[in-house]
C-alpha cells in the first residue's frame, strides 16, 4: 500500500506578497466594486473572495453571470477599509491605522470575519486614547462588544473631563451615552456633567432635526444631585428611609466635589 504524501510548505512571504500584487489590480480582476461615499471603484477577484468569505461567496453568487458584471456598489464602507478587509482576505494579514480601525472594525463585523474582527479589537485596546475612546464606546455599545465597552468605561473613567471634550463624546447615542452616565466612577463633578450632556442634546437635535428637550429627554434621569433629588434624599434621610435615598440619582460619583446639602444624603463617594 502506498504511504500518504508529505505535504511540505514554501516560504510564505513570497507567497502573500504575490497576492498582494493583486490587490486593487484591475489586471485579471473580475469584479468591481463602487465603494462609500466617495463612490471610489475597487477591483477585486470573484473566487478568493467567495472562498474566504460567506459575505461575498453570497454576494458573488452565480447570479451575476460570467464576464465582468456591473459594479457593485457598497456605499456604507468607506474606501480605506473596504481596502484593508480585501488586504486581509487577499494575504490574511493587514496593516491598521488608529485614525480608520473602528471603520475596519465594523466592516469585519458586518461581513462576519471573526479573526479580522479580533486584530482590530487588540489594536484598538492598544492605541486607546482621549480622541479615539468616545468612538470606540459608540462601536462598542452598537454591536454588543462587551469587553470593549468594558476598556472605554474605566479610560474614561480616567480621564473624565478630557473626554467630555472630545467631538466624539458629542456624537454618542442616547444609549451609548447613558452607559456612561450609569457609572459611579466618573472623575468630573456633577455640573460639568451636566454641561455636558447638554452640549450633546443640542448637538443631536440640530442633527435630528427635533427638540432638545426630547433630544435629551432619555439620559436626563441619569444624571444626579437635582435639587428635587437632593430634597428627597433628605426627606429619605429624616424619616429614616435610607434605602429609598440609596438610589443612583442620590449617589455620588468619584469626581463629584463636596457640597454642604451632602450631609443630608449619609453616603460616601465610591
């Protein structure tokens, strides 16, 4: 009986770099793509993209013929990362860059590469910063990514006031925000806090066209101290309802500077 064969391997970076040759290469491409907003054309090949992804095996399918078919037209993924997620399909490796990684990050997420997917995410953790944290936050909260919304939370924690600051707290949902507010940990005092989600109710109803009293209207019972709070919690506190004043709008937070109607609340800061 013949023994199986040695399956033996050459040198792999010959081997990527010739793939790479290929990349946005309309040379031998059989598919176009008319990418993001800036309707940018992206030449690609059919089969190594449908074999190392279910996403495009799908979009690719035999629907669209032989030959060169019309473009397909991806208007939501911006050019650089649709660039870096076919880097990774064409050589599974890919070059990141802070300033589009979450614009990456969410298309690996959305065509479903798991591995492309964690590179970005170990990125991310590593080049966190006050500019970048806020986004990262927003991707977090919108696809579920639970340890990353861990590591936003405790850096903003941090360095609460500078994140406040950043364009990208001003774009943050209502959810993505109220995430935030939930935390005892922010090292801010409640009244620039509270500037601050107002800044980010205006911004939003300028953006969606609506009130800001709606605007704000969901992460308004987050933040703490009002004075109906404060006058409660001393209510609570004279008829010895303590439990009801333990709630979190009568909680401080780590940042919140010391007042004298505090006596009345019985609590220490976290």
């Amino acid at each position: 009986m013949e023994t199986p064969g040695l399956l033996v391997h050459g040198e792999a970076a010959p081997f990527s770099t010739a793939l790479r040759s290929l990349l946005n290469n309309p040379q031998y491409s059989d598919v176009c793509f008319v990418v993001g907003q800036e309707r940018q054309e992206v030449f690609a090949h059919r089969c190594l993209l449908a074999c190392r992804c279910n996403f495009f095996q799908r979009l690719l399918g035999p629907k669209l013929g032989s030959g060169m078919p019309s473009p397909v037209v991806l208007s939501t993924v911006p050019a650089e990362a649709f660039l870096a997620v076919l880097e990774f399909l064409y050589t599974n490796s890919v070059r990141l860059h802070r300033h589009s990684v979450l614009e990456v990050l969410t298309a690996a997420i959305e065509y479903g590469l798991e591995e492309l997917r964690e590179l970005c995410l170990e990125f991310v953790v590593k080049v966190l910063d006050v500019e970048l944290v806020c986004e990262a936050l927003q991707v977090a909260v919108t696809f579920g990514l639970g340890q990353l919304q861990e590591r936003c939370l405790a850096f903003i924690e941090a360095h609460s006031q500078e994140a406040l600051r950043t364009r990208g707290f001003l774009e943050l949902s209502a959810p993505a925000l109220l995430s935030l507010l939930r935390s005892d940990k922010l090292r801010v005092d409640e009244a620039e806090l509270v500037l601050a989600a107002r800044s980010w109710a205006r911004v939003g109803a300028a953006v969606l066209e609506r009130p800001v009293a709606e605007v704000a209207a969901p992460v308004v019972r987050e933040l703490r101290l009002a004075v109906e709070q404060i006058v409660e919690a001393w209510k609570c506190h004279a008829l010895r309802r303590g439990d009801v004043a333990r709630g979190a709008p009568c909680r401080r937070r780590r940042g919140t500077l010391p007042r004298e109607h505090h006596c009345f609340l019985d609590l220490p800061f976290k």
